[in-house]
C-alpha cells in the first residue's frame, strides 16, 4: 500500500513538471512564430535563423545547469526513499552514499545532467540529416520560402506529440522486457553499417505518390491550392471544411521525423532510461535543429564526412546496447559515452574541412 502511494505521489509530480515543460515549449514557439505580434509569413533571414538558433541552444544548455541543479523537481524527489525507488527505476547503476540524502541527491542529479546533454548531442546529431530530407519534401511540393518556418513550427510541434507517444511507449516496453535493449542493438548496429555503405544517389519524391498525401486525400477534403497562412478554408458556397496543401506538407513532416526517430530514439535509451530524461533531449534537439535548418542547409554538403560519422555513431551506440551488462561490470560510465560521441563527431567534421571533396574536371573538348 503504501509503495503504491509512494508511486502516484511520484507520478504526480512527473506530470506537473511535464506540465509546465510543455507550456514553457508552446510559449517560446508561439514566440518564435510571431504568435504575439502581426508578423506574417516570411523568408527567414540568416540573421534570424542565427539568433533562434543561438536562444535554443543557450536554452538547452542552460536547461542542463537546471537538471544538475534541481533536477530532483522531475520526478518529486523530496527524501531517501523517493530517490531509491526513482534509482531502482531509471538509474540503478548509479551509486548513492547510504545515510546522506544531499549527497546521493547531487550524485543522481549529476547523473541525470550528464544523461540528458549526452543523449541531446546524440539526437542534434543524428536529426543532421533531416535537413536534407525537408529540402527534398518542400522542393517537391513546390513550397515558398516565406511558408517554410510555418510548416516547420507546426510540422515539428506534431512530431514532438508523436515522439512523446513512441518514448513513453518504449520505455514501458524496456522497463517490462529487457531484451528489447538488445533488439534495439541489433537494429541500431544494421542502421549504421547500412548508412556507411549507402549511396549518396539523388532520391526524388512524387508527392502523389506519398502515403501521408494518400491517406489525407482519402479522409479528408483537399482544397486545390493554398491559401495564404492558411491551413483549413471553409468553402463560401455550401460552408464546406477542407485542408489546404500546406496543411498536407506539415503532416508529411511530421511523420518523416517520426520515421527518423525510429533510430534516435533508441539510440538515446542506450544512454538513459529515464523517459523524460530522453523526451526533454529529444524536444530541445529538435527545436534547435529546425532552427537551423535556415543556414545549414546552404553550408550541411560541405560535411561530407558526416554521414561516415553518423554510421560510425549509430554503430557505437548499438553495440553498447549489445553489450550493455559487460560493460556495466567493467564501469563504462555515461561520461563516457559523451567523449566517444564528441570524438566521432569531430573527427568527421574536422576531416570534412581538412580533406575537401576534389572537383570533377570536366573533358577537354576534342576538336576536329
């Protein structure tokens, strides 16, 4: 009984802080997004990406300095027996000093810091290539530039919801099975040598062709051309509800980040397997990365070695997940994996600017 009170106190807590996360997100989205002010529709300068992308990673960090601080406010933890039974849930590997409550508190929190900017290197990381894949959807859907912030703060806000849905679920799965870890290993580990042989061929989308753009012309009323700032029309001569295309390129992105989480997501539990731990890396990687997307989309081919970096990376964390239980007898502790993640990623992008990519020489022309 009275492990049952202790359980929904906690849970309490765990959703009033959730609570308060979500509202702080929504508010400096609706920010960003002009929500307060008449800003219309318009092409993202370089020095406006630079500025949200600056205050979204400043964000991150500093929500790092919080979670070592007071992180305790996650999951209520307010005494010994709160902090053993949080432990013994996300965290057992991490060693509390018997007897002091203020020291083990600083060592669980210290934890958890670690765990989150380790697992939103390695989510920022491994979401690089979405820009890629959000240029391809918007050029073929013939998107203007004015509509690309609005289709990816809405875009976005939808696959955080159905991220939040996917790690919630998965870590009910890994807290009731534990061999998932090693399913998730496995498929990890194909995922990065699958990416390091991969060829860089140029993929066309048929936007006819797309399943989200399937499902919604099937379900539901599609109106034939945009409406500016608009999402839903409401037809003049019968009242009629349809959704616009814009509205279909923001469901389309929303689930292509979904399919993209299917890797990342894992990968984070390799890290941690606390869920809000891993949702909160995930939320701030993703606003910060869509941020970017204004200016590193010109600059990203220059990385050429950043997709051999991400394989390498995808691999690492797989196999750590393989060998999950030796190298918790050995002491592999988090700190870590962030070196070895900071490591490949330098690597790769210091080998990108110091090995350029050789231009093709074109064929002299023969005359006759």
């Amino acid at each position: 009984m009275a492990a049952r009170k202790m359980f929904a106190l906690i849970m309490s807590y765990e959703t009033i802080f959730f609570a308060c996360f979500a509202v702080f997100v929504l508010l400096v989205m609706a920010l960003d997004l002009g929500a307060f002010t008449k800003q219309k529709s318009h092409v993202v300068s370089f020095k406006e990406a630079g500025i949200w992308s600056a205050v979204w990673v400043a964000l991150s960090i500093a929500f790092y300095f919080f979670i070592k601080n007071y992180g305790y406010l996650i999951h209520g933890i307010v005494d010994m027996a709160h902090l053993e039974e949080v432990r013994s849930r996300y965290a057992p590997q991490v060693d509390l000093v018997p007897g002091n409550f203020e020291r083990s508190l600083a060592i669980f929190q210290n934890n958890m810091a670690l765990e989150y900017i380790t697992g939103y290197l390695v989510e920022y990381s491994l979401s690089a290539d979405n820009i890629f894949v959000f240029i391809m959807i918007f050029a073929s859907f013939g998107v203007r530039q004015k509509f690309y912030k609005k289709i990816l703060v809405w875009g976005i806000l939808g696959a955080i919801v159905l991220r939040f849905i996917f790690i919630f679920v998965g870590s009910a799965l890994l807290q009731r099975f534990d061999w998932i870890i090693y399913l998730f290993g496995a498929f990890l580990v194909y995922t990065g040598v699958n990416l390091f042989f991969e060829k860089d061929d140029d993929k066309q989308m048929e936007p006819k062709n797309h399943p989200v753009v399937k499902f919604t012309a099937k379900y539901l009323n599609v109106y034939r051309r945009n409406v500016i700032d608009h999402f839903f029309v409401r037809r003049k001569t019968d009242g009629k509800l349809f959704v616009t295309p814009l509205f279909i390129v923001v469901i389309v992105v929303a689930f292509t980040d979904l399919v993209f989480a299917v890797d990342s997501i894992p990968a984070i539990f390799s890290i941690t397997k606390d869920p809000y731990i891993v949702f909160f890396s995930n939320v701030f990687a993703i606003m910060g990365l869509r941020s970017m997307f204004f200016f590193l989309s010109s600059i990203m081919s220059k990385f050429r070695f950043l997709k051999v970096g991400l394989a390498v990376l995808l691999t690492f964390i797989g196999l750590k997940m393989l060998l999950h239980s030796w190298l918790e007898k050995i002491g592999f502790e988090t700190v870590y994996s962030l070196y070895v993640i900071l490591t490949i990623l330098g690597v790769s992008v210091l080998a990108s600017w110091l090995i350029p990519e050789k231009k093709k020489e074109k064929p002299e022309e023969v005359q006759v």
